[in-house]
C-alpha cells in the first residue's frame, strides 16, 4: 500500500465533484477507510458549467442543477473535512472550466453508442465494450432484456 510504502509523506487525493459526492455519500465501500487512508486530504475539482449545454440553458432547470449540486458538494466537503495545522480545511473545492459536457459519470450510465462516440475516442469505446465495463457489463445487459 502506498502509505506503507511511503510513512513519512501526507498524500493529498485529487478526484471530481461527482466521484467526492458518490464516496461522501457511501456509495463506496469502506468510506472511512478511504478518507482515512489520505487524512482527510483532498481537492474536489468542479466543473464551471459555462459555456456547457448545462450552462446554456439546454437542458431543463440547469441553473437549479448546479446550485443543487454545488450545495451538496458543499455540505459533503464540510462534512468530511478535518481541519489540517494551520486551522485549514482538509477538503478544498476548486472550480474548473469545463472543456466539454462529457463526463465519466455520463459514460457510466449510458449505453447509447452514438453518445458514446460523442465522448469517447474509438480506441476507448472498444476497450469499453471489450472488457464490458459500465453500461456494457453482463449484469447491465442483462437487466435491459428483463
């Protein structure tokens, strides 16, 4: 394990808002554990919406969805956050341009090949499709033929 390796240095993790909202949730196994494992430590990047079809008012109550969201996003980090030394909170929100409207969260629940191929490289939805990762699971096909 990389602290066992490595017992002097205070590992910081970086993930997106949606992956810090399924963890803070419990939607990971072992939470705790994985909070404790990086004391806390952790930047949460966010997606500016501007500029994306969430921003441009395309797709019903985008506003309203991302104030949801950044509320939630918010509370979580508040939650979870330890306070480091220096009195700081050990979860930081940083905000970031969005260079698209693809997401990992949207590759997941999507089986739509078209989308798909919107999002991803040709490369990337083989290896997708191949190893039946996401949407393209055993489990998942099955459940659609039900």
């Amino acid at each position: 394990m990389l602290t066992t390796n490595e017992p002097n240095v205070e590992f910081t993790w970086a993930l997106g808002a949606d992956t810090f909202l399924d963890l803070a949730s419990g939607k990971w196994r072992r939470t705790d554990e994985v909070f404790e494992l990086v004391g806390h430590r952790m930047v949460v990047f966010k997606r500016l919406f501007e500029g994306t079809d969430l921003g441009k008012g395309k797709i019903n109550d985008g506003k309203k969805y991302e104030q949801d969201h950044d509320k939630l996003l918010r509370e979580s980090a508040e939650k979870w956050s330890k306070l480091d030394e220096d009195g700081n909170p050990t979860i930081r929100i940083v905000s970031i341009p969005s260079l698209t409207d693809a997401s990992s969260s949207t590759v997941r629940k999507t089986s739509d090949e078209i989308k798909l191929q919107e999002l991803l490289t040709d490369d990337v939805l083989s290896f997708v499709k191949e190893k039946k990762m996401y949407s393209f699971s055993d489990s998942n096909i099955s459940n659609e033929e039900d």
